[in-house]
C-alpha cells in the first residue's frame, strides 16, 4: 500500500502530514493484513465502531516509531492532529474517534480475543510473508514495573487485612509493582511469543509454559529452544525429549547433580580445541571449547564446555561488574555508624560474603569520630584495588558449559535440526542477543521498562 507522508489539497490551501517512519510503519503492517487479523480474531458490533480493534491497535502502534516512545491513550489524538486519520485508519473514523474511551474499548476487544495465540498467529503469518522458516525459537522472561501502590491494584480490600502481593518490589520501594513476562524471537530476531504474568511467578514456570505453546503452535514441526540454566530442569528435559524438541542451553546447577562442575573439571583437565570466533557481530567472542557426552536421567546428552580466549576482553568485563558490584557496598557501609570497631569489623566481613567472589581488595579502614549524640561512633572507608593477576586467574578458569540434544553431524544453516557440530551448537546459543535485543527495544526503544497507571 502506497502512502506519502504529505497530503495536501489542489489549492494548497491545508496540508495535513505524518512522519515518515510512522507511514512505513503503518503501511507495512496494513501490506501484511495485521489489522484485519487483529479484527477477524475479535468480537465486536461494525456498525456501531467507526474505529475497529486492529486500526486501534494500529493507531497506538503509530505512535511507538518516533522519538515519543509510548504515551498515555489520551494523546493518541493529539498525535495524529494534523494527519489523514481517514486514509490511515478507515473512512469514518475522525480525529475525535481516536479518544482514549474508544482506544480503550478497543484494547478490551483486543484482550478478551487471547493476546497470546492472536500475537503468535500474527507473527507466523509475517515470518511466512517475509519467507523466513527458522525452527530455532530463543526464550527468555523479563519484567516491567508498574508505578502505583500495589494497594491500589485491588478494590474492597478490608482495613487491616493484608494486601495481595502482585509482584516483586524493585530497588526496595513499596510504591512499586513487578510483572513479569516471557517472550521468544526466532533464529532470524522475529519475535514469535510473548506472555505476561504477575510478579510472583517463578522464571522456570514461565519458560517451561513458553516452551509448552511454542510446541502446539508448532504442531508436528520439531523446534529448536534456546534459553539459559531455567530452561534445563529433569521436568522440561524429560518432556522436550518425549516430544522430540530439540534444545540448547546451559544447565541448571541442581541438573543432575554436579555434572556442570564435572564437565567444567574434565575440559580444564583434557584440554580445549579452537573454535575461532563465534557470529558475525563486531566483538563477537573466540571461544575454545571442549566435548563430552553423558546420559541424564536416562537421557543421552552433549556437554559443551567453553571458554573465551581473548582473556583481556573478559578481565575488562569482570572489572565493570565488580567494581559496580563493589561500589554498591560502599555507598551501603558509608552510610551506617557502629558503636564499637569489633561491630564495624563483623560488618564489614557480612558484607564481603554478601559481595561474593570479586576482583577488587576494599582495603578498609576504621576510624572512630564524635556522634552526635555526644558519644563515640565507628565508622568504615574504603580504598578499593583492583586485582589484575587474580582477575586474570580467574578468566582462565572461567568455564561456561551447554547441553544439547541437538544431533551431532555437520552443519546445516538452512536446518540445524539435521545435525549441528559443537561449533554449531556454540553458534546458536550465542544468537541468544536476539531476545536480548527484543527486550532492548521495547525498554528503551519503545520505553516499556516502566509503565505508569492513572
């Protein structure tokens, strides 16, 4: 469908525009049929809608492909104040259609229809419009925050009584409530699931529902899961393995006992083989690697034990993480008196094995000032090191291990469930930024990391 991103009468007289990357938008989505999708799988009254639920959804989608980022319903009008809202969104809809009441109707419609199925069934059908067929399907959850009192979300809640918990709270603040949801993109960056849930819900669950509808969408088409360690529990291993899924990831540490440390301590011991450089993005990492098959809970699977080699780039990364992770203690110690150094000492040593395994020495110090109380208080400082040789040591210790049933045999691009060697296998549990950068996009592309109700 063809649309100019200006309109203008014969005479000039009254010009009415939208930009561009709004009218791409648009049009690809009406080129694909996401409207008319949206309004097959959806019941509501034609003659009494000028504005139906897939031009809504359309309206709102609009308004996420500039620099505006998400905005309330209420201005989704005043978005489109000078542009052709009839040629855009249908012959009798005017800009006074685009109110947040009939937004929000249609958005009811729209979730009374099952987002979920109707979300895959619109991705199936774009995969099978831009002919791309990867079986490949990366799972992984993530969360948004909702900012309002988590007393709010429900109504005839008795004074005194305890308020449902919704969610986690992040950052230490009650105002604030976590949802969570799972989402998969496929080999080629697609997204292809998306599945929200409250905040309570453990990632396993989510991970092994996603896994569960990726298989009944799919119907007799094995698939390919990719995610990290909640992936692989016996449950959702034993179920993939009847079901014929095939699955690559790294483990859990409670899968079948230590077998992560076994294989970790086998590769260490026998020795890696180069694997050169893994993907086709700038900085991606030179891994060596090394291969051992083992059967779990009755179960023959591969164990992919790896390491980078390019030990710098990883002591470089380490040395973000922790002094983040050391800081953070700090900002946390500085803040507190003690009242003998014995107690500032006990703190301190909490504080360290709270902090777990870092790279930099904190080096503190004690010293005693007036309270202001008039007493004697102790207080801690740091001056944290950097330790280079023991971030050194510990890069080349540092061993990442999957597991896979994928089979093993030379590499198919087109179909790796044919066969994947452990290159292969390498190359496709690090396409994992794919969902990676789903997430990046919609929490900083489209400003999704926080959603705030009125």
């Amino acid at each position: 469908m063809e649309m100019p991103d200006t309109w203008f009468d014969p005479e000039g007289l009254d010009t009415e525009t939208l930009e561009l990357s709004v009218a791409l938008s648009l049009s690809i989505a009406r080129e694909l049929g996401i409207p008319e999708m949206i309004d097959d799988a959806c019941e509501f009254d034609k003659s009494q809608r000028k504005l139906t639920p897939g031009m809504a959804a359309m309206a709102i989608m609009g308004t996420m492909f500039t620099c505006n980022q998400k905005d309330a319903l209420r201005n989704v009008r005043v978005f489109y104040s000078g542009s052709p809202v009839d040629r855009l969104f249908g012959p009798r809809v005017d800009k006074a259609a685009l109110n947040d009441m009939a937004l929000g109707r249609a958005m009811d419609s729209i979730f009374d229809a099952g987002t979920e199925d109707l979300f895959c069934s619109m991705a199936s059908r774009v995969k099978f419009c831009l002919g791309l067929s990867s079986p490949v399907y990366h799972v992984d959850p993530s969360n948004i925050t909702i900012c309002r009192s988590p007393g709010e979300e429900y109504e005839g809640v008795p004074e005194g009584a305890p308020i449902p918990k919704l969610g986690k709270p992040k950052d230490g603040s009650e105002g604030r409530v976590q949802y969570n949801f799972v989402a998969s993109t496929d080999g080629d960056g697609m997204p292809a699931l998306m599945m929200p849930y409250d905040g309570n819900v453990d990632d396993t669950r989510m991970i092994s529902e996603a896994v569960r509808k990726l298989e009944s969408l799919m119907g007799d088409e094995r698939i390919v899961a990719v995610g990290d360690s909640k992936l692989v529990t016996k449950d959702l291993v034993a179920h993939m393995a009847m079901r014929g899924t095939l699955f690559v990831s790294k483990p859990q540490m409670s899968f079948d006992a230590d077998v992560k440390h076994k294989v970790s301590r086998e590769a260490l011991g026998h020795g890696f083989t180069p694997m050169g450089k893994i993907g086709t993005k700038k900085g991606s990492p030179e891994i060596e690697a090394y291969e051992t098959v083992r059967t779990s809970y009755g179960i023959r699977l591969r164990y992919i034990a790896y390491r980078r080699t390019d030990r710098s780039r990883v002591v470089r990364h380490m040395r973000r993480l922790d002094e983040k992770a050391v800081r953070g203690m700090i900002t946390s110690m500085s803040h507190r008196s003690f009242k003998t150094k014995q107690e500032a000492m006990e703190a301190h040593e909490r504080a360290l094995e709270e902090l777990g395994t870092n790279t930099f020495v904190t080096n503190p110090t004690y010293r005693s000032r007036r309270s202001a109380s008039g007493g004697i208080e102790w207080k801690v400082s740091y001056k944290p090191v950097f330790d280079v040789d023991y971030a050194e040591r510990l890069a080349s210790e540092k061993v990442e291990v999957l597991v896979t049933n994928l089979p093993d045999g030379e590499d198919d691009p087109d179909d790796p469930r044919k066969g994947a060697s452990t290159k292969g296998v390498l190359r496709i549990y690090f396409g994992q930024w794919h969902i990676e950068g789903l997430f990046g996009e919609l929490k900083s592309g489209m400003g999704a990391d926080k959603v705030f109700l009125e």
